[in-house]
C-alpha cells in the first residue's frame, strides 16, 4: 500500500523545486552581469580596435596593380592604408614584413598589401602587394587586419608594433582553419 503522507510530502518537495531552480538561475546570471560588472564580461582581449560599423573589402571597391578587382578575400591580409604611403607608410610595411617571423607556422596564411590611392613606384623596394583604393569609401590610415570572407576585422594606428598585430593574428588564425 502507498503511504499518502508520503506521496504528498514528496509533491510539495517537487514543486518546490520546479519553482525555485529557475529563480535561482535568474538570481545567477542577475549577480553575474550585474553585481561582477558588465565591463568585465565584456572586455576582448585583442589589442587593436573592431572596425565599426562593419565593413566589407568589397565596398572598397580595391584593384591591384593590373587594375583586377581585388575583393580581399581567400587569405588573411594585413593592409598599411594611406593616401600617400609617405615615410610612416614605408617604416609599418618595413616592420609589418617581419609578421612572418612572429607568426611561425602560420605565416603562410597571411598576406601583407599597401592599399592606396595611387600606385607608387616608391613602395617597389618593400615586397609588397600593392591596392589601388578607386573607390567613394577609403580607409583611414592605419594598418588593418581583413579576415578570408573579406571582413576588414581590426585596425591599428600607424605606428603599431609588429608583435601587437602578430598577437592578435595568432588569436585569430588558432581558431579558424580558414585561410
């Protein structure tokens, strides 16, 4: 025979928990965005900063050096933008040369571009693809980080240390087989 006493203790304890487990996930995830600060679970470790609004190496409208449309996608790059690639232009793309040496086993992924508005025989001593920007949209200088799909990721200042940018690099490339 059932014990009735039994069976009733037991449907209290029941809805006791039904009830107060999903309270007590809200209470959870109240104290950690609220009471530990919702800067810190939303800090990102990258060193340069997300390109915002969203923008896409295709609406640069970019060609090369035989005016082929270049839509920056199928690798990762690393582009030095400016208007006239002038001494600061010339000493990043210098400096961005040794990511090779920084990124090890990952270095052939990537590849290092000057995106400009006009060619320059200049840029001819550094080993380096050369972007020609036609488009109404232009990058501030800076170096930038595009990812496969032609995403333009990250940018830096100018005046970036190379291990900066082969940091965040190693992050992305460790995670993406794509590339």
């Amino acid at each position: 025979m059932v014990n009735r006493e039994i069976v009733r203790k037991n449907r209290k304890q029941v809805v006791i928990m039904a009830v107060s487990l999903p309270l007590l996930a809200l209470f959870a995830v109240y104290s950690l965005i609220f009471l530990a600060g919702q800067d810190t679970l939303l800090q990102t470790t990258n060193a340069g900063e997300f390109v915002d609004p969203p923008l896409m190496a295709r609406d640069l409208e970019l060609s090369d050096a035989e005016g082929r449309a270049v839509d920056g996608s199928d690798a990762w790059w690393v582009w030095v933008a400016a208007d006239d690639c002038a001494a600061a232009c010339r000493g990043a793309l210098a400096a961005l040369g040794r990511l090779d040496e920084r990124l090890a086993e990952h270095a052939s992924r990537v590849r290092l571009a000057a995106v400009t508005s006009a060619p320059s025989a200049t840029l001819d001593s550094v080993a380096v693809e050369q972007f020609r920007s036609a488009g109404e949209q232009r990058l501030a200088d800076g170096v930038y980080i595009v990812d496969p799909p032609g995403n333009v990721v990250l940018r830096y200042a100018m005046e970036v240390d190379v291990d900066t940018v082969a940091e965040d690099l190693k992050k992305m490339l460790k995670v993406t087989r794509s590339g």
